[in-house]
C-alpha cells in the first residue's frame, strides 16, 4: 500500500510541476533490481521478444483500431487539434514517439505489472483480483502524478 498509494502521493505532493518521467525510472530500477535479487522470479521473463513475434498481429489491429476510432473522434470534436503536434513541432513529436515508450512505458510495465505479480500474488492470487489490484495501483497513480504535473 505505501509503495503505490504513498509513493503517488509524496509525488504529487511534493514533486507538483515537474515530470513523472525521472520519477519513473528510479522506481523502474528499483523495480528490476528488487525482481533479479527475488528467489522464485523468472528473469528471462522481463524481456521475451519471441513473445512479441507471437502477440505482433493482435498487437497492430488492435492500435489501428484505437487509431481510427481516436483520429474520427478528434477530427469530429476538435478539428484544429488533429495532427496539431506533429504539424507544430515535428522534432519533439518524433522524439516523443520514441521516448516516451522506453522512458515511461516500460518503467510503468515493470512496475505495474510485473512488480505487482510478483510481490503480491500471495494476496491476490493470480487472476483478475490480481489484475484490479494492479490496475487501481496505476490508475491512482497516474491519477496522482497527472495531478501533480498540471499544477
């Protein structure tokens, strides 16, 4: 509970204004040396790309999916904004696509994920009472640090 809930908490508190994103990788390498120092944790599991291979298709239709539906529905709400980043500062759009995966999301993957699983899968279990718990983990969050960083 103090990980998740105070952690975000002294973030927002505390950190208000600036990025998550250091935040993250500290945490992120905390996470990872917590998980190969832990008896029982498989550490070829943190990175499998045969399994990407696998997942690849799903992956693709499902993002040109959200793609679709999330362009219709900018260019129907607010026309001005679609492809108003990339148009206004096509540098820091591309360094954004770039960075933002390797610098936020995996952190986040490591430790909403596979910290969670790990660690608390004595209290939860391994289905979807282990999947709310990591949800409302990184919902609250990123409820929290969104909070903080819009200050």
């Amino acid at each position: 509970m103090l990980l998740f809930f105070g952690l975000a908490s002294v973030y927002a508190v505390l950190l208000r204004g600036t990025s998550p994103i250091p935040f993250l990788l500290v945490l992120g390498v905390a996470v990872v040396v917590y998980l190969r120092r832990s008896s029982g944790f498989d550490r070829a599991s943190l990175w499998r790309p045969g399994t990407f291979r696998s997942q690849a298709r799903s992956i693709a239709a499902l993002w040109c999916l959200a793609a679709v539906c999330l362009s219709v529905t900018v260019a129907l709400l607010r026309p001005g904004l679609l492809f108003a980043f990339p148009r206004e500062d096509p540098l820091i759009w591309a360094l954004v696509m770039v960075l933002y995966p390797l610098l936020s999301v995996y952190p986040q993957e490591l430790i909403f994920r596979w910290f969670v699983f790990h660690r608390y899968a004595t209290v939860f279990g391994e289905g979807a009472r282990m999947v709310a718990a990591s949800s409302v983990a990184f919902g609250l969050y990123t409820l929290r640090s969104a909070a903080g960083y819009r200050s």
